[in-house]
C-alpha cells in the first residue's frame, strides 16, 4: 500500500498506444533465450515439489501420522513453515548479494527443501512432521528470495519485463493444480505417502540441479 501510495509512475506520453497484443506475444523461445527457459523449468519443479509436498498435509496427517486433530495439525504445521520461510527469506537474500551466488544459494535452497520432505518419506510421525515443516520452510524462504532475484537477471528484454514476468508466474500458479492432481494417484498406487514425499524429493533435488543449465548467472 506505501508503495501504490506514494511512488509515482512515469507520465507517458499523450495519445501513444502500442500495438495490440496477440497470442504468439505470449510465447518466449527457449532456443533464443535458453536462460529464462530454464530459469521457468527450474521454478516450476521446485513449486511443484514444494506444492506436492505441502498440499497433502491434511491427508497425511490424517491416514499416515493419525494425528488426532489433523485440520489444528495442518495450522501448526503451517505456523512452522511460515515461521521459517521468515526467518531465512531476507537473510538468504542478503547473503547472496553479498556473496554473488545466485544459482548456489538456489541450489542450497532446493537441498534443504529436499531434505525435509525426505524425512517424510521414510518417518510419518508428528515430531517428524514439525520438523520438516521448519525445514522446508527455511529452505523455501532462501529460494523465494534468490530465485526471483535471479530470474529479473534472465529476462530477455525491457520492454517485456511485465509480461514475461507473467509468463515465469505461471510456474508458480500451475504447480498448486497440478500438484494435488499429481499425489492422489501416486497415494493410491505408487508407494502411498512415502511415494508422495520420495517424489516431492527427486522434483526437488532436480530443479535444483538444472539451474546450473543458466549460463548467463552467477
């Protein structure tokens, strides 16, 4: 609100309109700009992992863990990780700045978030469930902060910062769908929970590995 408040938007000129935007706009070649192709590849799997990993806490809790209260359960959970996505979200920034690592930090980022959900592969309990839920936290607020900082550096032009801006939101809307539909037949026929963590796991750890397929970022 500060920022709608008080920061003024460059007066543009008068009577001056840009061409109508089209379809094809939308589309940014991965082949003329391989780094913001796998800069979206990247973001995609790691919210993907992250979205199979969290949105399913409910169930888990319930089927898995036996947890007796598990609607309370997924708001203690939810406190957790919330709690360490603050905690790590400016500092992860500021280290990277000050280091002057982007795809390390994302890649530290991805590991840790990776390592949370790994602990719910193999341990379906409620103090292992609380301390994935920090875990994954911290891991999340590092990525959140570097990755975004890192993806304004693949952008392929100025003039379409906006949209292509849009163009990276869609790997972060299309996981929180595709994600409850992915676990449900995983649960059912791929391993049960332990399936669903062990592949919120290796989407994770492999998101992390292709950002160092960006060439153009430190």
């Amino acid at each position: 609100l500060p920022f709608v408040l008080l920061t003024r938007d460059p007066v543009e000129p008068g009577g001056v309109r840009g061409p109508a935007v089209r379809p094809r706009d939308f589309w940014v070649s991965p082949r003329l700009h391989p780094d913001f192709g796998w800069a979206w590849l990247t973001r995609f799997l790691v919210q993907l992992g992250n979205a199979i990993g969290t949105l399913y806490l409910l169930y888990f809790l319930k089927d898995a863990v036996r947890y007796p209260d598990p609607e309370m359960g997924v708001l203690y959970l939810t406190l957790l990780y919330t709690g360490g996505v603050v905690v790590t979200a400016v500092a992860g920034g500021v280290v990277s700045d000050r280091l002057g690592k982007r795809k390390m930090m994302v890649g530290v980022s991805s590991t840790v978030m990776a390592a949370g959900s790994l602990l719910l592969t193999f341990r379906h309990t409620w103090p292992a469930a609380m301390v994935a839920a920090v875990v994954l936290g911290l891991g999340y607020g590092i990525y959140v902060a570097v990755d975004q900082a890192l993806i304004t550096q693949v952008l392929p032009a100025a003039v379409d910062r906006a949209k292509d801006l849009g163009v990276i939101n869609i790997a972060n809307s299309a996981p929180q769908v595709l994600g409850p539909a992915l676990a449900a037949p995983i649960v059912a026929y791929a391993g049960g929970y332990a399936g669903l963590y062990l592949a919120s796991t290796v989407v994770t750890v492999v998101g992390g590995v292709l950002v160092w397929r960006i060439r153009s970022v430190g």
